[in-house]
C-alpha cells in the first residue's frame, strides 16, 4: 500500500467538496473512532467461533472491508492534517513494544505492561 498516495487522494477528494473546514482533529479523531465502533458492530454478537469463521462469509468480510476502509482514510486524513508519517510512526511503536514486550516474556500472554 503507498500511504503518501493515499494521503493525497484523500487531501484532493476533501478539497474539491470544501472539507477541509470540517477536518480538524476534533472532528476527524471522532469519525474514527465512530467508523470503529460500526466495524465493532459487525461482529458484535458473533460467537468466537462464529468470529474466527468469518473470513469465510462474503457478507460479512464486505461489511467489514467498508467499515476498515472508513477508519483507514480517517486514519491517513488525521495524519496527513497534523502531519505524523504513519510509516514512520508505526515503526517507531514497533520498536517501542519490542522492548516493551520482550518475546520471551509476553509470548502466548495478553498481559499489558506498564
């Protein structure tokens, strides 16, 4: 995926519908978190097994494709307004989570750590 020409097809299809007066942080961290919480919604009363299955039913992947596809422009049009490389910003936490969770430590454990 070419995140940069992501950022500018988003950048370009909310300048030409005058969006950008609507797209501030505020506003953009709320559609993301409103887009993950419809994504949440597709699974809801999904048993874990009916979950783990999922990738099997073409409704329910489509369902959750579209929702995905929302967070991730929202995603890449918040980082583009306050300018964060995301390539670069994931690597760094990455980085960060390896120390943080050595492999010998959190293998097989979904423990948090300070």
């Amino acid at each position: 995926m070419d995140i940069e020409a992501a950022r500018i097809a988003i950048r370009e299809f909310a300048r030409r519908r005058d969006w950008d007066q609507f797209h501030h942080p505020k506003n953009l961290s709320m559609a993301l978190a409103a887009e993950a919480g419809e994504l949440l919604e597709v699974f809801q009363w999904l048993s874990d097994t009916e979950s783990r299955a999922a990738h099997a039913d073409p409704d329910l992947v489509g369902r959750a494709a579209d929702e995905m596809a929302d967070i991730l422009i929202y995603l890449i049009r918040l980082a583009d307004v306050l300018g964060v490389e995301l390539w670069s910003a994931m690597q760094d936490k990455i980085e960060r989570n390896a120390v943080r969770y050595p492999v010998d430590e959190a293998r097989g454990s979904a423990m948090k750590r300070p």
